[in-house]
C-alpha cells in the first residue's frame, strides 16, 4: 500500500484537514499490501506470496480482499499486529523537489519539516476517510511515513 505511486494519490494533505478509517475495507481490497524484511518473519509461509522480483506481500482472497480483513465485521483480523504500510494508508509522502518537478500544486503551508528536509503528504483519494473524524498531526504523519520509506529501503 506504501508504494508504487499513483497519479490518484496527487491530493495534498493541506494543515487542519482530518481523516478517520471508516472500516469500509476499499484499501484491503484494492491493494496489494507489501512486507519489508522486517516484517516478513512476523507471518506464516502460506500468507505471503513472493513476487519475481523477490519482494514479498501478504495474499489476497479470490475476492480481491486481503486475506486478513473480516468483511462481515469489517475489521482486519490482524490490526493490532498489521503491517506498516497498512499504519500509514491513506498518507504517503513526497520531497518538496520531487512534487515540483511532478507538477503538484502546493504551497508553503503545505511543507513539512523532518529531519532537515522538507515534504509535503499526499494521500489517496479513494479513502472515504478523508475530511472525517480529527485533524491529524502533519509532522507526525511524516515522521511515520519516513520511517516507514527506510524500512523499505528508500533514501531521502
């Protein structure tokens, strides 16, 4: 869910905009949900499929749903215990040059400073949480969303 990224998560996630999980399950089965090397360990050969490049991602149901989301509850079966890239959706993040140079609309309001660099969050429009529940924390949101990316192997 992390990564790749898509044309439908150029949304800025602007300050004082709020966003609550609905349950509503679209982001269990809509995507597919990557491991990094941590993470690995923590599920059961039968539970992640290995990819041709070598990465590794939880199953999915016939449905399309991840093997672990309880549609009749709508709650993941693993959620205290889920994997980081499902902690951090429906927020992603971006290196100020790079939203430049992609174009996106932002201004400097929009600019979060972590670690001596400057980001700005996207986020994936497709989540009906958007605009409900509490505002969230910006600074917080990237600081997760970084750690995240290094986990992954990403530089900043």
């Amino acid at each position: 869910m992390y990564l790749p990224l898509y044309q439908r998560w150029i949304s800025v996630f602007r300050e004082g905009e709020s966003w609550r999980c609905l349950r509503c399950g679209e982001c269990c089965r809509r995507y597919a949900v990557e491991l990094h090397e941590g993470e690995v360990e923590r599920f059961q050969r039968d539970e992640v499929e290995i990819l041709d490049n070598g990465r590794r991602r939880i199953k999915r149901r016939f449905d399309g749903f991840c093997i672990f989301y309880d549609e009749k509850k709508r709650i993941c079966r693993i959620y205290e215990n889920r994997p980081d890239s499902c902690r951090i959706f429906p927020f992603s993040i971006l290196r100020k040059e790079v939203a430049e140079k992609m174009g996106i609309n932002f201004d400097d309001r929009d600019i979060v400073e972590h670690r001596g660099k400057f980001f700005i969050i996207i986020y994936d429009e497709a989540c009906l949480g958007i605009g409900k529940g509490e505002k969230q924390d910006r600074k917080k949101i990237v600081e997760e969303c970084y750690n995240v990316a290094l986990k992954f192997g990403f530089k900043f």
